[in-house]
C-alpha cells in the first residue's frame, strides 16, 4: 500500500505510543484484511468475494463506559459518544471492578457475558434457586448483586429452555385460537358430545357425564355413566335424541304407538301418500318465518359470544416438525391430578399433521404415533 494511503494507520500507530496506560489493562484487538477487486474480475466473482476475509473479536459492553471513566476515551461516532455520556453517569470503575448504581444508591457488579449464564444458574436452580419465572429471576439476581443490560431477556429466555420449569409449569388457560362457529340451520342439525369426568365417586359409581348440545337451540341433554363406552354413547342417542326428538326431516314413531295407535298415527295411516305429503310441506312452509327468525337471533348470539371469548385469546400455532408438550392423561386441568412432584406436561412431542379448527397429531421422538389433540393442551417445547 502506498505510503500516502496509509496516513491514518501511521496516525494510529503514534497515538498509541503517546498513551500511558497500567500494564493489566485489557484491550480487544480487531484486525480486518480487505482484498482490493482485480481490474479483469467478472461481475459474477466479484459477487462471490464480496466479504472476503473477516476476523472481529466482539466487544465488552463494558469496555467503552471504562475506557471513558478512565483515560476519556470515546467512540469516533458521535451518536455513540452522546450516548455512553449519558449512561455512564449511572455507573462507577473503583479497583478494577466495573459497578452500575442504582436509584436508591445501591451499587451492582457488572458481569460480562463469560458470567452471565453462571450466575442464572445459580440463581435458578442451584443452591441459591428456587425455579422462579423469569420475570422473577432477574430481581433475584440484582439483589444478589448483578447486573448486565439485557438480565430481563436473558432470564427469560433461560427459564423458558430449563425442560424442570417447562414440565411442571402451570396449565395454560388462554384459548390459543379464535372462537370457530358453528352454523345450524334446523334443530339437530348438528350435535356436539361431551364427556365430563372422571368425577367423584357418587353412591351409584357413576364417574361420567355425557352431555349433547343442539347448536340450533342450545338444548341440552345430560346423563350419568359408570364407564364410557361406544355401546353407551349409541345407547344414549338412539333414547335421549331419536326417542324424543326424532332426526331431522324425519319423523320418528316410538314402540309403544305401534302396539296402542294414538291420535296422531292413526290419521296419518289414514292419509294417502300423496296427502301425507302435501301435509308435511304446508307444515314446513309455516315454519320458514319461526326458522328464519330463530337463525337471525343466533347469529347475534354466536357474533356477541366471539367477541367475548376472541377477547381472552392469546394466539398460539403449531408447524408440523415442531417440538410441544402435551398435558398429562387424564387431562385435567381444573385441579392437580397425582402425586405433589409429578409433572404437568409430558413429552416432548412432534406436531406430525396439522387439522383444521386447532387439532395437530402427534408423535413421539421416534417416530411412535401419539394421536390427535386439541391444541389448548399442547405448548411449544425449548430444547
């Protein structure tokens, strides 16, 4: 390099040499080497050797704020000098030690990055810890007597990777989706099942609850079982829906109108076919206007009902390949179910399909298939 380009290193280099400085003061020392383009480069080699050789050791964020307390040293930009101006009155160099104040004068060792994850350990889960939150552990740490400029991320970012504070973490409540509606446009047109249990024992030793909503009239019909098999959901709706409420667009007859003809059996077998039929369709042209009006009140309904519960959502989505745990069977989330040290969560899981409304299915590490479950039982694992 020609001697006239190299005015600024030379500057440098005497500079340094004036400075008096202790002999255990510590620099960090950055060297770049850039490689001048050849004149006879192509366009598409230039593009590959944009950055060609880079070797920049990073620094302290400490090194500034000392290097200005001690000798008066600052940054050449000047937006970096106004800065450490102003956040080094917050903070004091006395033996070698680098201290933040605090507004009640309170001072706090600085610790760099080589400490960091030390000290978040021992606060957390060593003799000094108690497995706290993160937005806890950075106030344990500062009345410890530390401080770094990014403890509150740092500390949050470790206890949600500690897999003891992931496993037994408390059950999350907050709908992760939006409310999905459900549109009915007859009675029975759509049944949702659910079973509740298992409950306290009653005399009888029924432990469940089968309930069945019509989401056209929010009917509900409820009943108890000991266990919970397919014979006794079959069972249930053959005599709490058909029995009573007939299906949809079809008319049911119970036993008993076979053995002892009522009123109504005996006209319509008295009818034709072709009267019976002109009967049923004036009878459903009398209920459009009930059926409309009924449709239009549960659409103001569902509306106001999202709303409400699209409120309390924190959105929460799964990609297949991601990691997740999954809250330990039975899932019951309103109380604890176990022994005191058993954990909440279980796995983790690989989210293998994603279904439509909320629903992923799972598989374990080795490939071993889990199932499907909702995703308000399910969240994101750290490794």
């Amino acid at each position: 390099m020609p001697w006239k380009e190299n005015k600024k290193t030379d500057a440098l280099d005497t500079l340094t040499s004036t400075l008096t400085i202790p002999g255990q003061t510590q620099f960090t020392i950055c060297q770049k080497w850039i490689i001048l383009p050849d004149e006879n480069e192509d366009e598409e080699s230039k593009l590959e050797r944009s950055v060609a050789i880079s070797e920049d050791e990073k620094v302290d964020w400490r090194q500034n704020m000392i290097d200005y307390l001690c000798y008066g040293i600052l940054p050449e930009y000047p937006r970096r000098k106004t800065k450490i101006r102003h956040r080094v009155a917050h903070f004091l160099y006395y033996k070698d030690t680098f201290y933040r104040r605090l507004f009640e004068g309170v001072l706090l060792r600085c610790l760099g990055e080589d400490k960091e994850t030390q000290v978040m350990k021992e606060a957390h889960s060593r003799v000094c810890g108690s497995y706290q939150s993160g937005s806890k552990l950075h106030f344990h740490i500062k009345r410890m007597g530390y401080y770094w400029p990014t403890i509150v991320k740092d500390c949050l970012d470790y206890t949600r990777r500690c897999k003891a504070w992931q496993f037994h973490a408390n059950f999350i409540h907050q709908p992760p989706e939006m409310l999905h509606l459900t549109i009915a446009s007859w009675p029975f047109d759509a049944l949702g099942l659910d079973i509740l249990g298992p409950l306290l024992k009653f005399s009888k030793g029924k432990l469940y609850i089968l309930a069945t909503t019509d989401y056209f009239s929010n009917w509900v019909e409820v009943v108890a079982l000991k266990e919970v098999k397919k014979e006794n959901v079959a069972n249930f709706i053959r005599v709490n829906i058909i029995y009573h409420f007939s299906i949809p667009r079809v008319e049911a007859v119970l036993p008993l109108e076979r053995q002892i003809p009522s009123l109504r059996l005996a006209i319509k077998e008295d009818l034709t076919e072709e009267e019976n039929t002109l009967l049923h369709l004036e009878e459903l042209e009398a209920l459009d206007e009930k059926r409309l009006k009924a449709q239009q009140s549960l659409e103001c309904y569902q509306a106001h009902l999202s709303r409400t519960f699209n409120i309390k959502v924190f959105l929460m989505t799964f990609q297949v390949g991601d990691q997740v745990l999954a809250v330990r069977r039975p899932i019951i989330t309103s109380r604890k179910s176990g022994a005191k040290f058993t954990s909440k969560w279980d796995g983790p899981y690989v989210v293998q399909e994603d279904y439509s409304s909320g629903a992923y299915k799972l598989v374990d590490i080795d490939d071993m298939r889990i199932g499907s479950i909702n995703g308000k039982f399910l969240k994101r694992y750290y490794p």
